[in-house]
C-alpha cells in the first residue's frame, strides 16, 4: 500500500465516522438499490425504497416525473442549491459475482426482455445524496439554506431530466442558485475530478431504418439486400471523423446496435441500425450530422434500397459554469486536499442530460467526476471493470465520499452565500454611520 494510499484510506475512515448512522442505512440502501435496479422512467420500486428513506428525515418529498423524487429541506436564510443523482439502471446482465449482484429482469421500449443492472453507479448516486441530505438535516448547525435534492429517473435514455423540468421540478422552491452533480468513475477511491467550461460532451443519436426487398440467400439478385446496403453505410460513417473532421477537435461517431434478419438462408427486408455522435463545439456537430445525412442517401442510392434517418434523442454539453465550479472546488479539497482535486485539460467525451437544467431553465450548474473502485486494483496492466459493463462494481466506501462531497459542496457554497451577506450587511452599517 502506498503513502498516499494509505491516507485516503485513513480519510475515508475518519468520514465514515463524521456520518456514522446515516452512513450505515446509505449502505444498506446501496446495496438494495443494486441488487433491484430499474430501467429508465420504469423505476417505481427504487422510487419507493428513497421515498421511505427519505420520510426519516424532515424534507418535504414529492413525486416528479412519474417516477421522480424531488426532497426539499429547509434551514433558515441561506441559498437554494439543487443536486441531482440519477436512478435509473441500463439493459446488461451482472458478471459481478457481489452477494448483491442483480437478477432482475426489465423490459425494454419494444416489448423485449432484459437483464438489468447498475453499470453506471446510480445506486451510488441516489444512495449518496439521501446520506447527504440526512446528515445536513442532524448538523443543521453547519450551514443555512435550503437543499433540493433531484432523484431523476431516466438518465440512460436522455428523457429524464427534460421530464423533471415538464412537471415543475422546482415548482415549490423557486429556480436555484445553482444545481449540481457528481459521477462515479471508474478510478480509485479519493479521485476527484472537475473543470470549468466543458466537461461533457454534445450528444445525438439516431435510427437509420433500411428498407429493401427480401429474399431467397441463394438468389440474392432477386433481392435488394439491406444488410449489405446498412454493412456499407456503418463502414464508410467511420470516414467521417478520420476524413472530415479537423483532427484537433473532439468528434465521435459510433454505431451501437444493428438489428435485422431471422435465418441465414433469408435475406430481410429491413434492417435498423443506430447512430450516436459525440462533440462539444457546435460547428463539428453540424459537420458529422450533415456527413452521416449525405452517406447514408448515398449508399442507399447505391444499392438501390429506402433509408430512413429518425433522430432518437439529444443531450446537450454540460458546461461547468466557472463562478460555482470554484466553489465546489473549495467543498471537495476539504476531503482529499486541493492535490486531489484534478482539472483535466480536455473535457470527456461521455454524456449527461444533466445539462437540460442549465440549457432549459438557465441555472448555473456544476457536474463533476469521483472514483469509485478499490486503489488496491490499480496495479499494473490490471483490466479494471469500467462504467457501462458487465463487471462495474462501485465499492460501498464511495457511498461515503459521494455524500460527504455533497455535504462539503453544499456547506462551502452555503458559507460564499453567507460571507457575501455580512459583506452587505457590514456595508449597509458603514453608509448608516
């Protein structure tokens, strides 16, 4: 175990003392929420399990979104600050092997069944924020304000927070000062990560439908095969950002699922596939969605098949706005010190439709990263198991650095909040005199 090692190791401890209770049933959630996850907008079970949680403290809670929670806890004067922790799970199976690991079975948009499971850490998330809030309402002593804490469904999917905004999320409290959010990673325990200006990325995605007439396998020129029509149309789509775009600027195209056929000795009528871009400047946005347009049309032509390009969803970049990012990189050096704190030159290039509640309703937002793997599988060569597969497996420990970040962030912006206010009121005593 290395010097360094050993001291987050020694601060994590020393944080899970601070939370003690509300750290323990945070745990116990954590666990229930992995072993039970939810597909998007369909997470009425994990929506039950935070409200009882969340009914042990004083905050008002309140369904939002059909599936949404929205907890708000009052403590005199003070800012309003939003944080929001996604709870929605993706359509994997669990190769974990944790006592906790999921079972469950959802089912997906088109009728089809599927394994489910917390490969994101949205159980980490959720569980986290209730801590948070828990421990805010027992030491209301250490700051004044007012929390409303988001537990958004349907991250995944990218409809969830536009969803929130639709039924008044912030209906009761009035807009926020500002809102934020936090991420696990998949880095060691004690990584902390945030920037101001961009920090993820521009998303859209898309579903190409190829129409073109079936047939025989062994007859195929009395067919149009759209499966040799949509292999052309994947291939050359990734020309685009080698050939098209400056090398300089971030820019990603990738084809995620492709679906078509039934044997092997039928060629199909149809086959669709589905698209997802990636960018943070809008000028390369454009340019990689005019690209695919004119690739597809042509190869269709080419091959004498119908294709249809239907957009799916967009999630616009998350743009850390720089006055708060400030603040909460103050909040977050009181748990690993400043050195702890990394701002990555370059943005990332995942995505989160967090962004809608800065686009929407023009709140200042601040989103930022932190590990959650156990530093001892950091060895090297080691494969450590990554956010969106089989494998992900936050430890419990960062349940205790999520909700002690969300404390810290919240206390040193109530505290800005609260400095500014003397200043006025130490001002307005000064013209009196």
């Amino acid at each position: 175990m290395t010097v360094g090692q050993q001291a987050v190791d020694s601060r994590v401890r020393e944080l899970r003392d601070q939370f003690s209770g509300a750290l323990a049933s945070a745990v116990d959630l954590y666990r229930n929420l992995h072993r039970h996850p939810e597909l998007s907008m369909q997470e009425h079970r994990t929506q039950k399990v935070l409200r009882a949680a969340l009914n042990r403290t004083s905050a008002r809670v309140r369904e939002c979104a059909g599936t949404g929670l929205v907890a708000v806890l009052s403590n005199g004067r003070g800012p309003v600050i939003a944080m929001r922790a996604d709870i929605d799970a993706l359509p994997l199976p669990e190769f974990t092997g944790l006592a906790y690991a999921s079972r469950a079975v959802g089912t997906l948009p088109d009728g089809r069944q599927t394994p489910v499971m917390h490969a994101c850490g949205h159980d980490v998330h959720a569980s986290a924020l209730v801590a948070a809030l828990t421990q805010l309402d027992r030491r209301r002593d250490t700051w004044s304000g007012t929390l409303v804490a988001v537990f958004q469904p349907g991250e995944e999917t990218g409809v969830g927070a536009a969803a929130m905004i639709e039924d008044g999320i912030f209906d009761a409290t009035g807009m926020p000062d500002a809102i934020y959010a936090q991420h696990v990673t998949s880095g060691p325990i004690g990584l902390l990560v945030c920037r101001p200006g961009y920090f993820l990325s521009h998303q859209r995605s898309w579903r190409i439908t190829v129409d073109g007439h079936g047939g025989h396998a062994s007859r195929p020129h009395l067919a149009r095969d759209p499966v040799v029509a949509s292999a052309a149309m994947i291939v050359r789509l990734q020309a685009i950002v080698s050939r098209e775009i400056d090398p300089l600027r971030m820019a990603v195209l990738s084809v995620g699922s492709i679906h078509g056929g039934t044997a092997p000795n039928v060629i199909p009528d149809r086959v669709t596939f589905t698209v997802t871009t990636r960018n943070y400047e809008p000028a390369v946005g454009d340019r990689l969605v005019s690209a695919m347009h004119r690739i597809i049309a042509a190869e269709a032509a080419a091959s004498d098949v119908a294709a249809r390009i239907d957009a799916v969803s967009e999630i616009p970049a998350c743009s850390n706005d720089p006055d708060e990012t400030a603040i909460v990189c103050r909040g977050l050096a009181s748990l690993f010190g400043a050195a702890a704190v990394r701002s990555p030159d370059d943005p990332l290039p995942a995505s989160d439709d967090f962004s809608q509640y800065a686009c929407q309703l023009g709140i200042p937002s601040v989103i930022w990263n932190f590990g959650c793997q156990e530093p001892s599988l950091f060895g090297d060569g080691d494969d450590v198991p990554r956010n969106h597969t089989s494998r992900f497996a936050p430890h419990p420990d960062a349940v205790t650095v999520g909700a002690a970040a969300a404390v810290a962030v919240v206390r040193e912006r109530c505290a800005i909040a609260g400095s500014k206010m003397q200043s006025l009121r130490d001002g307005a005593e000064v013209r009196q005199q």
